[in-house]
C-alpha cells in the first residue's frame, strides 16, 4: 500500500523507488538479526508500517508477545493461557532484577520501572501507565496482572510489623477488580469481557514506597446497555451470574424463576468465564459489602430485569393513557415488589408525565405515547443503575483508599476506551473518540519530548524536526468558540425539538472549511464526517441531542425517593444535602450539565493529572477479530496501530530521521564510496558533524572510524549534485544527514542516495571483476586448446608408433617362417630330384608319346628339375596360362608323354578314398577335409610305372582317368 508523506518524506517503504533496495539493504538496516529477536521497534530499521508489521508477525508467531517501541509497549493478545508469563516466580525476577529493562521486554518491566522511578524521587515523582486498545486486545487483563504485581511487591517490601497490613491491602486490592467487571463489563461482538467504562486506578505509597491503598474513579459508564443490547451482544456480567448461580431461596426471594425469558437478558444460553457468581460475592465480603447488602443489590438488579419486561400497546384515545400488554401486569407487580415501589404510582410514572409550567409552576399532567413510556421505563433502568455502579465504585474506594496524609505520591493506571469506528456512531464513540484525541496529544508530546532527548544525547539540534499534531481536529470538537460540542450543547439549550437534518446543516455551516470535517455524500441519513488521527468517522445526528440532554424526568426522581428499599432509599434521599440536576433545571434557567460537558470536565481533570506524572503507554492489539491463537491479521493489526497511535509516532519518526545506523555499521556498509572520489578533501565538516572533532569521544574503535568516517561523508555533495534535477537546484545544498556521536541519523531520501551511490560503485567493481574474469577465461581456454593439442599429437605418435611396431614384428615373424619353409622346400625338393637321377623314369604301360616341339621339350626339362616352382607357379592367380599351364601340371606330376587332349579327364570328386604313390597301396584312404586347398587336386593323373614318390606328392583318388 502507498502512505501518504510527512514534510516531503514518503513514510512507507513500498514505492517503487525504494522497493529496489532488496533485502541486502533490510539486513543491513536491521543489523541482520532476525525480527522476532528484536525487542525493540525503533531498532527496525527503516522505520515503516512494512517492516512494523513484519517484526511483529515474526515475534507473535515466535510466541513472544510483548515489544517495546520507544517509551510504548507493545502488547498482542495471545488469545491463549499462558500461566508461565505471569508467574509471581516471573514477577518477583522482574522486581529483583538490576536493571530490569535489559530483561525481555514485559507488562512488569514497566511495572518495575515506575516503582523505581518513585523509589529514586525523580521529578515528577508520580507515575501513570495508559492502558490503550480496541476491546478484546487484553487491557483488562494488562491491568489485572499489573494490580496483581504492584500488590505482590507492597508484599515483599513490607516490613515483618507491616506485613499483614500489605496483604489486606493486596487483597482488597485484588478483590475490586472482579467486582468492577461484574457491573461495567459485558459480552461484545468483539470480545467476552468488555470494559464498557474507562477507569483510572490510583495506587498510592508512603514516604517508604509501600502500598498503602489505592482510589478508582471512573468515566463514561455505558448505562444505555442496560435497556439496550446490540444483536449477538449481552447485558453486564452481573444480570448473568445472579440468574445462574442464585440458590434455590434466592430465586424464590428474588422472583427469578429457572428458565424465565427478560427481554433485557439476551444470550442466557452462553456460559462464559467471567459468569462465576461465587467470585463476585466472595470478592464482596473482602471489601466489606455484607450478606444483606449484597442480597439488597441482587434484588434491586432482578428488579430491573422485571421492568424490563413491562411493555406497552397503543392506546385508542390519546386523552387516555397507554394500556399494559397482557404479559406485562405481572412483570409490574414483580417489579414494585422488588423495588418496594407503590405499584400503582409505578405504573402512572411510566404512563403520564407531569409539566410545570408559568410562573406559578402550574402542573399539568399529560398522557404517554407507547415510545414515550418505553423511554421513561428505560430511563428508569439506567438512573437506578448508574447510581448503583457510582455507589459500588464508592465503597470500594472506601475500603481501599488511604488517608491522604498516609500517602505521598502514586502511581495511576489508566484504562480507556480505544478508537472506535462502526457503521452506526453516536455520541458515545464521540466522547470516546474525543478522550483519544486528547490522548493522542499528550503522548505525541512526551514522544517528541524522548526523541529530543536522544537527539540531544547524540548533540543534535531539534529545530529541523517539523511534524503535524492532532490540534487541528481537537479544535474542531472542543475549540472555541464554535466547535461541534458546543452546537451540541446550544442545541440542548434551546427549547424547541431538535432535528437530525438541522443539527447537520447547522454543523456543516457553522465549521465549514474546517479541514478536519467531511461530509459523507451518499448518506442517506443525517451525518457527519470527523477525520481523526487514526481515520475518518462518520457520526450520526439522529438522537445526538437526546443522548448529550439525558434527561431524567423528575417524576422519576421523586418515585425512587418514596421507596421503602434500604438500598434504593441510600441512593436517592428523600432530603438530599445537594440538589440533583433535575431540580435545579426545574428551579431556574441555569445551562443544564451535558453528557459532553461533564465528560469534557472530567477529561480535563484526568489530563491535569497525566500532565503532572511521568507517563508510560502499554498499546494493547488484537491480532485477529476471532480470537485465534497463531494467528496475525496484518491489515487488522495495522487498523489497530493507527488507533492506537504508532502509525502517527512512526510519521512522525519518518519526519525527523528514522534511520539510525551506528558509525561501525556505517562505514563498513558505505566504505565503498570512497572509490568515486578517493582524494577529494573539502573543509565542510560542518555541513555533516553536529559537533566539532574535539568533542568527539575518543576511544580507539571510534577513532580508527573517524578518518574513514569523514572520508565517506565528503562524498556526499557530489552524490547530491548528481541527484538534484535541473528544476530543483536547492536540493544540491541539503544534506538530510548528521552525523552523531555514536549514531549516523538520515532520512530516507539520504539512504536511497547513498544506496545509488553504493550501487555504482559495486556495479563499477562488477564490470572490473568481470572484465577480468574474462580475461582470465579466455586465457585459460587458449592454454588448455594448446594442451589439448599437445596431449592429441603425443597420443597420434605413440598409437602410430605402436602400429608401426606391430606390423613390423608380425612382418618378421613372417619372413622368418618363409624363410625357415623355403629353405626346408628346397631341401626336400633337391633331395627328391637326386633320387630321381638316380633312378631313371620308365616308360608306363599302355601310354601313348607324343613328340612336343623343342620349344616346349626344353621348358618341360627345366620344370622337371624345378618342380616345386612350377607347383607355386600353377597355384597362382597370374602365370602361365593355357596349354602351358597344363605342361607344367604335366612335369610336376610326372605324367606320361602324350597328346594332351587324352589328359583331360572328368573330375571324380566324390570316389571312395584315395591313393598314394609312395607306397603299395593297402586300401582307400579318405580325406577328412571336404576340398583340397590345391586347385588341380581332384584332377587323377595315369598311375606311372616308374613308381615316383615325393615328400609332397598329391595323394589322387584310385580310379583311372577316363580319355576323352
């Protein structure tokens, strides 16, 4: 969401510009602690509703539910029981602790505190704690446990003589509280058990600093909810504990029968905690309020119940008065009975009102309309128990409260209405919403008074903080002399009938231009618009007069005074000492007291007091409207830190400087903008130092900081000049820094520019470092391309060296086994043809000569000789071909001369065995190979006579050749 700026300073953090900061800059900020360690909200840097929310999200989900903020404390409802938080073994380490504020932070952190502060007489030795929230946030209970730590320490600091004197006064003290939300507290939409009156209770010392009693004085009971619940809403607790814990006898003393209905008693059927009749009575006996009293109190409240089931029809005759409904005439005679009232004068006060009029104070008496007699019923109701709730606070402070010379200084706890906005506003969220306006103010005047204090500490000046009050809207409400209250109360003056559309128009004209007041223009019904601190509201003027007038018939007065009550009888005299304010309007023409002039008084007088004592501020939140444990609803939260204040405190932060970085922090975040200017030294230490260099403290760590510390802020001027637009040249000469004595304060703008310039620099070390890295990548690739090179050649010669050396031992290998077979062949073969020179060839049988020419004869002699040659030769893919090619078979085999067409015979290859030439032959011999690996080998020569033999003879199947 986007904030609106304070004095030119955007106070959000969710603009675009600043949304580029990124979470480096937020860990910075928060000096990289995690957020739900962070006990204190100042120390959230910077400080925006973002990173308010985030810190307190973070520290609930964590289970931590108290945060300071400066001099507040920020309390959220864990909407759970924690026993452990609120141990008296926790109170006590809060009180004997040394400096307790170094604790985590607590309710009894700022119970302690006070108490020292009164302890060490500190003008103004009186303290106050405002006690503030919307209802269901915890302050009733915020103020429980504190009474419950002030009474615990008046135990533990009185003397042995004085201890039984401390624990009555604890006790007493203790015992007015559940009494006090037994008759002023009731069940809202928005929490169980709502304080519908603020109260201020003032717990008084002696010079000893010892509790010796305590006084409560209260504002703005809600008298109008005894006649007048809102749906799913119920009355006071007390109606609900005497219907459901009253004995048998009580009920039947009190005409409060089991199961009846009371129009004025909606929801019976919710059973709440705080319905514990038992506590109320005990409570009661400890104050002293008897048996008898209290039983006097019960039946005057069944009473009111009965009469609130007195209903009246409209009458035919307006001469007449109203009829009573048939349901009604015993709810009548319960009621006088109970109230000890005449039935009959009763029922004529409801029904006919009594006008004086002249100057001999006539009486005219003159029938009620059905709303008229419903009104005086009402008004009946709420004067008996707004008398009854000022007697009860009265006897309270009368057993509790000391004699004023037996104390000397207090400490008062205020718990008030918070903020209140809803569809339908009266009078009622006026005043309230006026009591925090006045609120508001006081505490943004001791806010502003803690942060001069730091910056004066730091040796800054004050007069350039600038923020806007909320003085502009109280003079809309109260100023003079025209404000909204006092046309109110004009119109309460005048006798004449008041009209809602005229209030309006009255309003609007009399306070136009106003900046604190609107108009809602699509209202249908007669408003106005009030913008306060924490929002607009829209106020209706419908029954605004009637409600400031409340006026109280003096019939009515006159009927109470003739009860035959003990009790009724003590709240309205028959001869009272001071006239009522009934009487007195009746007797002359002075101004009536209005419901917003008496709380204008008392407002006054509350403030007179405040103003007088050192305030502390506990804002109480509710983290989700169904009062769920672990669960935190930012948009809720942030309604409630607006109504409470923080919102306005956080503006005005972002006003003077939010940001605050220690020096350390400082200068190893910004150091790096010493690199756009490294010898730029100016003489404008003035322009950034609040003070001059000797007044600087000079321990070594800040004194090693201070040259790197001036050296980043003489950047500064550049970076602005670099930042100033051409149509704003005076923003070249403001430097929205100061540098402290232990602090650097700036704004947010300061920090954006300063960021701009961090980013510079860094993205100039990035083009650096990247430039360089590329360098240093494509250097380190061409080294590794040349390696690789030398690796890929060094592989080739060592695998081509390898196959060389291979192929030459297999070559070897080859030579040598030729070689040892030729020379073996030719052993063989020389061998074989001396043993055919030995022996001549004879001439076979049967065969047939040839003559061959002399050519060939000769070549045929050669291949005799040479035979195992001419075998290769005719083996070989390429040689003699043809006829020569079957001379040399012809020599090699030894074959009879003859034609060499009888030699061609018809290969047999599949005849059974084979022969051998060397030796007689036995029988068939078969191969066991299927195809001889010569090529003439399946060719069967004529057998020769001359019986040649041979180591390598080709062993020739038996069968003759067939001539052809």
């Amino acid at each position: 969401m986007m904030l609106q700026q304070v004095n030119g300073h955007s106070s959000g953090s969710e603009t675009p510009g600043k949304a580029s900061l990124g979470e480096d800059l937020q860990e910075f900020l928060g000096q990289e602690a995690p957020l739900h360690q962070l006990d204190d909200l100042t120390k959230v840097n910077p400080v925006t509703l973002k990173t308010v929310l985030r810190c307190l999200q973070a520290r609930y989900m964590a289970d931590i539910f108290y945060t300071n903020a400066g001099c507040t404390l920020v309390a959220l409802n864990p909407f759970k029981p924690i026993p452990q938080l609120y141990s008296p073994e926790l109170m006590q380490e809060y009180h004997a602790a040394p400096q307790p504020q170094k604790l985590k932070p607590h309710i009894f952190t700022v119970g302690e505190q006070t108490y020292r502060n009164v302890k060490s007489l500190t003008e103004p030795v009186n303290q106050s704690i405002v006690v503030s929230g919307e209802s269901g946030a915890g302050k009733t209970w915020t103020s429980r446990s504190l009474m419950k730590f002030y009474a615990m320490m008046a135990a533990s600091s009185a003397s042995c003589e004085n201890h039984k004197i401390a624990e009555r006064i604890e006790q007493r003290i203790l015992n007015s509280n559940p009494i006090m939300e037994a008759f002023g507290n009731a069940c809202t939409l928005r929490n169980n058990n709502s304080s519908r009156f603020g109260k201020f209770i003032q717990l008084q010392l002696n010079r000893a600093q010892q509790m010796t009693g305590a006084a409560v004085q209260t504002y703005l009971l809600e008298k109008t909810r005894v006649a007048c619940q809102a749906s799913n809403e119920r009355n006071f607790h007390i109606f609900y504990q005497i219907c459901k814990g009253a004995t048998k006898d009580e009920r039947l003393q009190w005409h409060l029968p089991e199961g009846a209905a009371f129009s004025w008693l909606p929801n019976p059927e919710r059973t709440l905690e705080e319905d514990c009749f038992e506590v109320t009575r005990e409570a009661m006996v400890h104050l002293g309020i008897d048996t008898p009293t209290q039983n006097n109190i019960f039946k005057v409240l069944a009473g009111l119940l009965h009469l609130g089931n007195i209903w009246f029809a409209d009458s035919e005759d307006e001469a007449q008065p109203c009829q009573l409904m048939d349901n009604a005439k015993y709810s009548v005679r319960t009621t006088a009975l109970l109230l000890q009232l005449p039935e009959d004068i009763l029922l004529e006060t409801l029904q006919i009102r009594t006008i004086r009029a002249g100057r001999q104070q006539q009486v005219f008496r003159k029938p009620c309309s059905r709303a008229e007699c419903d009104t005086r019923r009402d008004c009946l109701a709420k004067l008996i128990y707004a008398r009854l709730f000022d007697w009860v606070v009265s006897v309270i402070n009368s057993s509790i409260c000391a004699d004023s010379d037996s104390w000397t200084a207090f400490i008062g706890l205020l718990d008030v209405y918070g903020f209140e906005s809803f569809p339908d506003n009266s009078l009622e969220q006026l005043c309230i919403n006026y009591a925090n306006e006045k609120l508001q103010q006081h505490f943004v005047a001791h806010y502003l008074r803690a942060q001069q204090e730091e910056y004066t500490i730091e040796g800054l000046e004050w007069s350039f903080v600038n923020y806007q009050d909320n003085q502009t809207c109280l003079d809309l409400i109260e100023g003079s002399p025209i404000s909204i209250c006092s046309l109110i109360n004009e119109e309460c003056r005048l006798n004449r009938p008041s009209s809602a559309a005229q209030l309006q128009t009255r309003i609007e004209s009399a306070l136009a231009g106003r900046p604190c007041l609107g108009h809602n223009k699509f209202s249908q019904e007669p408003s106005f618009v009030v913008v306060h601190f924490a929002g607009p509201v829209r106020y209706h003027t419908a029954g605004l007069v009637e409600k400031n007038k409340d006026p109280v018939p003096p019939e009515l007065t006159g009927l109470l005074q003739e009860s035959q009550d003990p009790l009724l009888m003590m709240l309205f005299p028959a001869n009272p000492k001071e006239k009522t304010q009934e009487e007195l309007t009746g007797q002359s023409r002075a101004p009536a007291l209005t419901v917003v002039s008496k709380f204008k008084a008392s407002l006054d007088q509350l403030l007179q007091v405040l103003h007088s004592t050192t305030p502390h501020y506990i804002r109480c939140i509710k983290p989700n409207s169904q009062s769920q444990p672990q669960t935190f609803l930012q948009e809720e939260v942030l309604s409630q830190l607006e109504a409470c204040g923080l919102v306005e405190t956080i503006h005005i932060s972002a006003a003077g400087f939010p940001i605050r970085v220690s020096h350390q922090n400082f200068v190893e975040r910004y150091k790096l903008l010493r690199r756009l200017h490294p010898h730029s030294f100016s003489g404008c230490h003035s322009l950034y130092l609040a003070k001059g260099p000797s007044e600087w403290p000079l321990y070594t760590q800040e004194a090693a900081l201070q040259p790197l510390l001036q050296d980043i802020l003489h950047t500064l001027p550049a970076l602005i000049r670099i930042a100033a637009t051409p149509n704003d040249p005076a923003e070249a000469t403001q430097v929205p820094l100061y540098c402290g004595r232990t602090k650097v304060f700036m704004t947010d703008s300061m920090l954006e520019l300063l960021e701009c310039g961090r980013a510079q620099v860094l993205e100039q070390c990035a083009l650096c470092i990247q430039c360089s890295w590329r360098r240093h990548r494509l250097r380190k690739q061409e080294r590794q391309r040349r390696a690789a090179m030398l690796i890929q050649a060094a592989i080739r010669s060592w695998l081509t060296r390898k196959h060389i050396r291979r192929l030459h031992v297999a070559a070897t290998v080859i030579k040598r086994a030729w070689h040892k077979w030729r020379i073996r062949m030719a052993f063989l073969a020389s061998k074989e043809l001396d043993d055919v020179e030995e022996k001549p060839r004879p001439q076979a049988p049967g065969s047939q000569s040839f003559s061959l020419p002399p050519a060939q004869r000769g070549l045929l002699g050669a291949i005799i000789h040479l035979w195992p040659l001419g075998l290769v030769l005719a083996n070989s893919a390429v040689g003699v071909q043809g006829f020569q090619r079957k001379l040399v078979v012809h020599a090699c085999l030894r074959l009879p001369s003859g034609s060499p067409s009888n030699i061609i015979q018809t290969p047999q290859q599949h005849q059974a065995g084979v022969t051998s030439i060397r030796a007689v032959p036995q029988g068939s011999i078969k191969f066991h190979c299927r195809k001889s690996p010569l090529q003439y080998a399946d060719i069967c020569p004529e057998s020769s006579s001359s019986g040649v033999t041979g180591l390598n003879q080709i062993l020739l199947e038996r069968h003759r050749p067939t001539h052809v």
